[in-house]
C-alpha cells in the first residue's frame, strides 16, 4: 500500500513524499523528465532499462533518466513503513526555472549514460529534511519556494561530488531517446517481467513493443523469451545440482509446476527425465 503528498508547479506534481507499506512493487514511468529519488526509509531494489535488481539502502537516493523503473519494496523495516521522496525534474521547467541558463558545469556535457545512484551524505539528508517540513506545513509553500528546493537540490549535487551525475541526467533531458529493446531483453531476459513490464522499461506501448519485437527478432516476445528461458534451463539441468525448483526461479518462473509444463510441452520430457538422460 502506498499514500503520497504532491506539490505541484505550474500544474504538475513536483515534489512527491510517499509513505510505503512493505512488501510492494512501486512503477515509476518518466515519459519525458528525470527524477531525484531520497529513500530515507527503505530496502528497496530497482529494475530498469539497463538495471537489474540494483539495491537502494536507508538514506540512498538514484538520479533516475528518462524511461521505466520498477521498485520492489522489500518488508524489513521492523515496525516503519518505507518514506520515499521524489523531485521530477521536467526540461521545460527547468528552462524556466533557470531563464534559458542551466549552469555552465551541466551544459558542457552532453553524453548520456544509466541513472547512478547517489551516496549518503548529510548534506543531502538536510536538503530531505527541509522538504519534511514543508509537507507539514503545505500552507507555507509557494511556486517561488518549490523553484528554489529545486535550484537547492541540484546545487547541493554539484557541490557533493555528483556533478557527473547531474551532467547526465540533464543532457539526458534535452537528448533525444530512441527505443533500447535490445538491451531490454539482454538485461532482463531472466527475470520474471511481464511482457507488459518489458514494454514500459522500453518506453513502448504493449502493440508497438511488440511490432518492434517481431522485427528485430523474427519471433513474438513470449515464444523468443520461453524458448531463451528452456535453453538455459537445459544447460543448468546438464551441469549443475540446483534442485528443479531453484532452476525455475534462476530463469525467471516463479512457479515451478508451470515451468515444468512449460519445459514437457516444449522439450518433450520432464525436467527430471532430462536431467537423468543428459546429466554430465
């Protein structure tokens, strides 16, 4: 379960608190804007385009591009709920923020590289702290003071020894995107992301992913991502003593029985038979 606080600029949610009750999986899609995400109370770990199960700790935060992000809210806060805030960094915003004048240290890049994850430090749990106080006071705040939260927060980044960071989620802004399903599918291959979720960390909708899917790979992605899936299951079977249920959960079926429907149907014997006859 999860319950949020929104400021809004301009008639957009900028700065979000969320309270989050563990276990949950919480969706971020950021169509055409970066984000800065604190997770002052949490145990959490992130999938996206190009990351795979990334642990975030108490008191960590990620800069997060544009694009897809799943995170699964793990339950181990013994007696807390997970606070997580977030501060959408919009292009045209920005632009408007600093009158056609980001600072000289962003604009001199301009490559593009994954969302990084940000170390602790006090004075970024500070920065946390004053927006606290700001959602407990809601009538205390304005669109002049949620321009300067933001102005604070990336100037705090600069000074902290993010400044790489910062450079590449802004030019990741103003860059333009092109679809990454290749590295989707090769990042992802084995966990177990609906078609669905796939689509979305591709920035695709379902139809469109899979057009493009068809074309890339001359298969649809269920049968391509089975049949990656059964081959790997083959070569676990033939060479190590995992038991059928871990090998299930290596390759991304969460159900053992379904996998080895799935792996009889497609391979012609049980998981157990093909093991007897190809065990090295």
């Amino acid at each position: 379960m999860i319950t949020k606080q929104n400021f809004k600029y301009q008639g957009r949610v900028l700065i979000t608190r969320a309270i989050v009750e563990a276990p949950y999986r919480m969706e971020g899609i950021f169509e055409n804007e970066g984000c800065f995400m604190y997770f002052q109370k949490a145990n959490v770990k992130m999938q996206s385009l190009d990351l795979k199960d990334v642990p975030i700790h108490k008191k960590e935060a990620v800069l997060l591009r544009c694009g897809a992000y799943y995170f699964d809210f793990l339950n181990n806060l013994v007696g807390e709920n997970a606070e997580v805030y977030a501060i959408h960094l919009f292009p045209e915003i920005l632009k408007n923020i600093y009158a056609d004048e980001l600072p000289l240290l962003i604009e001199k890049s301009k490559t593009s590289k994954r969302s990084k994850i940000v170390a602790s430090v006090d004075v970024i749990s500070k920065f946390i702290d004053s927006l606290s106080f700001y959602f407990e006071n809601p009538s205390l705040v304005s669109e002049d003071i949620l321009e300067l939260k933001v102005k604070e927060l990336i100037l705090l980044l600069i000074q902290t020894k993010n400044v790489d960071s910062v450079i590449e989620l802004i030019s990741n802004l103003y860059a333009p995107r092109t679809t990454q399903i290749k590295k989707v599918i090769d990042t992802h291959m084995y966990s177990n992301l609906s078609i669905d979720d796939l689509a979305k960390l591709s920035n695709l909708s379902l139809s469109s992913f899979k057009r493009e899917f068809k074309r890339i790979y001359d298969n649809s992605p269920q049968s391509y991502i089975n049949t990656k899936k059964l081959e790997k299951a083959q070569a676990l079977l033939q060479n190590t003593n995992l038991a059928i249920g871990e090998i299930a959960f290596d390759i991304g079926f969460n159900d053992p029985q379904y996998f080895t429907r799935l792996f009889t149907k497609n391979i012609g014997i049980t998981p157990s038979d093909f093991r007897s006859q190809n065990s090295k």
